[in-house]
C-alpha cells in the first residue's frame, strides 16, 4: 500500500467512536535512524467552532502500535496520548 493511499484514509477512535479526521492531517514522526514509524501527531479537536479561535488546541499523538486495523477507508485505533511530547527522538 503506498503512503499517499493511506492519507486518504479516516482516523476513527475505536473506543468512543470519535473521528479525527484524515491520516493527512498528521504528522508523521518517525525515527531517522531505523526508518521505523513512531506514531503520527494531531491537533486535538476543538469541541465548537466559537472556541477553536479562542483556545489553543493540545496536540496529541497516535503510537504505531496503537493501531488496529487499516481498512479500505478507515484506521482504527485504540487511544491517543495527549500528555507525551512529540520529540520521540533519542
């Protein structure tokens, strides 16, 4: 599967059901030294349109191995993890 197909595809919590949007809006943080992808890194959605402007927004992160299934238009994942920094880097 190339990378761009999977951009395409919809980021869904499996927990709650909560959607955050397309694989292309994240980052993909990897390690240089392995190539080994570490996750992906998103803005937390902000709850109405009124407050997006006024509050800044957290980001959090998706571990790879999170990840629970890549389907045809979806991945599903377990959690993500808003209190760890994204320098996943040695």
């Amino acid at each position: 599967m190339l990378l761009s197909e999977l951009a395409e595809k919809e980021l869904i919590q499996v927990k709650d059901g909560t959607r955050y949007g397309r694989l292309a809006d994240t980052e993909l943080l990897f390690n240089p030294q392995t190539g080994k992808i570490q996750g992906f890194e998103l803005f937390q959605k902000s709850s109405s349109f009124f407050q997006s402007n006024k509050t800044p927004r957290k980001k959090e992160f998706i571990s790879w191995e999170e990840i629970i299934l890549i389907g045809k238009d979806r991945i599903l994942f377990n959690e993500t993890d808003s209190s760890i920094e994204t320098s996943v880097y040695p």
